[in-house]
C-alpha cells in the first residue's frame, strides 16, 4: 500500500468495484434459443377399450433470441451486466393427444445503428429502422408424439421423437451511432463546446485534452430541417497505430452524410496550425478500414462530404490565424466557416448550411419500407444446400478413414432419435434407406464394416455400416407389429369352414359304411373276443 493509509486504499478498492461504465458501444454475447419438447410416446386407455392407439402429443417449439430496434434504447450497457441470454424452451408433449406449449422468444431492444457480428469479425445484420428484428438464434423444433408417427404399416409404435437443441452461438454487437454530421478534430479543438452551443446536448467540457472519451449526440433544428450531429473522441497523430484513443470511435462516423473538420485557430502548441491539423486528421481518417465496405450502398468515409470549421476566432490570436490559413484551406475545395462555440459567431450559417447539405443527402436516398422489417441469419439448410440434398465423402480423421454423411435432414434425423430405444433406432434406420444414404456409401466405396459418421466428423455420430441396417426392431417385423402375434397358428374362419365340412363329410361316410354292413347281415359273434 505505500505511504497511503489503510482507509484510503479500502475506498480506492470499494469505487473500483461500484463504479460501471456509463456508456458500452461494444459487446459480446452468448445467445442461446430455447430446445424443443420431447414428443411423447403415450397408449390411449380407456375401460372397454383394450387397443385404444396411440395418442402421444407433439413437442413444443423452443422460443428465438431475437435483436429489436428500440428507440428507447441507447447504449448496449445492459448486456455488457448480462451477457449469456437464452429463450425459453419448449414443452413436452403428453398422452392424450395433448400438443407442448412452445416456448417464449425473449427480444433483446438494441440501439439504431447496431452491427452484428460472428466472433470472426463477418457482418450478419446492420440493424437500421426502429422495430427492425433480427433473429439471432432459434429455437429448436418439438419432437413428434407416437401419435404423429402412426401409419398403416406402423399402427402403434413405441417410441417418439426428440426435440432439436436451440442454436447456440456468440457475437459481437457494436454500436455505430446513426447521425447525420459527425464532429473530427485534436483534442480540445471545441467540438464538445461546438455541439454545446449549436443543441441541446450538454457533453463534459473541460480546459484539457481528451475531456470527451464517450461519443455524443445533438439535434439541431435550422429552419424547416432538423438533423443530429455527433461528436467523437479527439484524433492525433498515429492513432491509427493505437496513440490516444485510436480510431476505435470513428465507427460512430460511418453512417454521417457530412464530416466536419473543428480546427483550432487559437491552439498554444507551435508546431501546429490548422492547415496541418486538416492534413494529418486526414490521413488518418484514410487508415481507417470500416466493416461495412461490403454492405450495398455503403460510401467510403474519403468520399463523404466535408466541411471546415475554424473555431476559436473569438481570441485575438485565432481571429489571426483563421485569416492567414483560410486561402490554402480553400484548396481542398470544400467550405470553410470561422466560427466561436463562445461567442456563437458565425454558427448561424453553419447550422443552415450545413441544413443544406443534410437535406440534399436524404433526397438521395431510397424510399424506407414503412413495416417491420423481420431478418434471419442464414441457416443450416443454406449452407448445406437443398433439404434433399446428401452428400457424402471420405475423410481422415484419427488416422483412419471415414464416411462423413451431411445434409440438413439426416442431421435433424439424428438429432430428434432416441438411441436409448431399438424402435427408434430402426426408425431412423428406415428413414435413413428410404433417403439414398446407402446407395451414396456405396458409391463413395464404403464397405461393411467401415466407420460411418453423419454430421460433422468432429462432433457427429459415428457408427459401423452394415448395408442391411438390421436391428433389434427390426428382427420383430415392420414398426407396430409382432411376429409372435403373426405366427401364433391360429385357423381362420375359412379354414375352421372347411375342417367343419371335412369333419362332418367323414361321420357321414363312417355312417353309410355302417348301415351297408347292416343290411349285408354281417354281426360279429362276441364268442369270437
């Protein structure tokens, strides 16, 4: 602890503790949807009923994790506290034909201007427009009750199917502030004071470098128009390579129409001046690489519109600096306004001009669509192609070599059997047959005997093929029925027919063998026994 005493380390301790960020414009959350009910595998029973059938009722569905523009809604301070977020599952089915309730989507409100990401950095949704929902993970499907999975050659089986697991998977939300001018300059060139002055934002102001370390956002109202305006941290040489903040706020300027320049004319350094100021700020800002290059009509920041502010004219040695600097600013051909964020000098026609601009980029712009925008990742049937489509290849994994199977419905097959149950096992045995797998393995060279994995080879479900796929349920005959019951031996009514005819055709003949002998006279003496 040094030369500070006990108590003020102890209250250095508890503030470190107690004191959480104000404002997060990035995050990482684990999503997960919620899992879909088992099915149930249920015999209806009844008195006077002995084969009432199956009634076992279907899963519910788990509920989706679902991302919503809220414009209620303005930092991602909430999921930097509570990251992991899961919906709720589903329920189970039961007897009686009785159908799981499915399980409720949480929606998770987020600012406009959110971008999500995988944790590999690729862009999956640019969330823009309040009520816009992304589905970021979902729930995963109710198993079918036994009652589902009856046929005509399957009357009454003895199994059912299980609920798919809800998607699982973590990403990155970062906040990309939506505004219309986006305020770039040193520190304590008067852009927090500028904001100050032109709306009604009140931000921290301060006589010392890098008073602002949160962005902040204004609406300024000029005539007939209203636009916001957006203030960033400040930029200095080489931050680029990480020096001061760096340019990890500049994504707050990805979306402004205008970038304005805030020059200070009154700065007490030597080696600067607003001319060179402008330059190193741009080449900068030219260093910075935006991960929404790929998304359609967006426009790179060195192509935006820019304006330069020369502020601070109100000091004597500003007023100065501002006229010997204005004709080589004018050289890179965009306006230039002197301004004083204290004396309110020429913010007038900044705001209308800058009015101007705002409204001529809006007229540019396609016409938004009024409803609720609903958008969904791509799922596992658009990366593994078609719902019919089976592949089938021979990979190494373990020094050995495997069959790896993958398609959307195999892996859902293998998903919803449960291995615990023969009957299920055939099931998915006969489903499996009837979708080609087989003839794929032998196409692909497999022979009996080979390890087979269906899914991928690292974490799917591998087993020994045998052509035949025999099992346990199949060795009692077709799904629903029983040998023991088939040859049981027991005559049918047509049989029992004719052994009646047979058996009475047989007395008649004993009796007319019988009275022939009668009438012929022949006795039997019983002193002959």
């Amino acid at each position: 602890m040094g030369d500070r005493s006990p108590s003020s380390y102890i209250q250095e301790k508890y503030l470190r503790r107690i004191i959480v960020p104000s404002f997060v414009d990035t995050v990482t959350l684990h999503v997960a949807g919620g899992k879909g009910g088992h099915g149930c595998a249920s015999i209806h029973r009844e008195k006077f009923k002995p084969l009432g059938g199956p009634d076992g009722g279907n899963g519910g569905n788990g509920g989706n994790v679902i991302l919503e523009v809220s414009e209620q809604t303005t930092t991602l301070l909430n999921y930097h506290r509570a990251p992991h977020q899961k919906a709720e599952n589903g329920v189970p089915g039961s007897g009686d034909h009785g159908d799981g309730k499915n399980g409720a989507n949480i929606i998770l409100p987020v600012p406009e201007g959110t971008v999500v990401k995988d944790t590999k950095g690729n862009v999956l949704a640019d969330l823009t427009g309040v009520g816009t929902q992304f589905i970021v993970a979902e729930g995963g499907r109710g198993g079918l009750g036994n009652a589902a999975l009856a046929s005509k050659k399957r009357k009454a089986p003895g199994f059912a199917l299980l609920g798919e697991p809800g998607e699982e998977r973590d990403i990155v939300l970062e906040l990309k502030s939506v505004a219309d001018i986006a305020l770039v300059g040193f520190p304590s060139a008067g852009k927090s004071s500028l904001i100050a002055a032109m709306s009604a934002a009140r931000p921290k102001i301060a006589d010392y470098p890098f008073t602002t370390l949160v962005p902040n956002l204004g609406v300024v109202q000029a005539g007939d128009e209203r636009y916001t305006i957006a203030d960033v941290p400040g930029l200095i040489e080489g931050a680029s390579q990480g020096r001061g903040l760096g340019l990890e706020f500049l994504r707050h300027i990805e979306r402004c129409a205008v970038i304005v320049h805030v020059l200070d004319a009154a700065t007490f350094e030597p080696e600067r001046d607003p001319a060179s100021d402008l330059k190193i700020i741009e080449t900068e800002l030219a260093q910075y690489k935006s991960d929404l290059g790929e998304l359609e009509g967006y426009v790179p920041l060195g192509q935006r519109p820019r304006v330069i502010v020369i502020n601070k004219v109100d000091v004597p040695d500003g007023k100065e600096m501002a006229e010997l600097q204005r004709l080589e600013l004018e050289e890179y051909g965009w306006p230039v306004f002197e301004v004083s964020a204290v004396s309110r000098e020429g913010l007038k026609e900044l705001s209308f001009a800058l009015a101007e601009m705002v409204a001529a980029h809006r007229a540019q712009l396609p016409q938004l669509e009024t409803e609720t925008q609903i958008i969904r990742p791509r799922g596992i049937g658009e990366l593994l192609g078609d719902d019919t489509q089976i592949s089938v290849r021979a990979v190494k994994f373990n020094g050995e070599t495997v069959y790896e199977v993958r398609g959307r419905r195999p892996e859902r097959w293998v998903r919803q059997t449960d291995f615990a149950n023969n009957e299920a096992v055939g099931y998915l045995a006969d489903r499996l047959a009837n979708a080609g797998v087989e003839e794929e393995l032998m196409k692909a060279g497999a022979l009996p005997g080979d390890p087979v994995v269906i899914g991928p080879v690292e974490s799917g479900v591998i087993f020994d093929w045998e052509p035949t796929m025999q099992t346990g349920a199949e060795l009692l005959g077709p799904r629903g029925s029983d040998l023991r019951f088939e040859e049981s031996g027991r005559a049918t009514r047509k049989e029992k027919k004719a052994r009646y005819h047979e058996n009475m055709d047989a007395k008649a003949a004993a009796r007319e063998e019988l009275w022939t002998e009668r009438m012929q006279g022949v006795w039997t003496d019983p002193n002959d026994y």
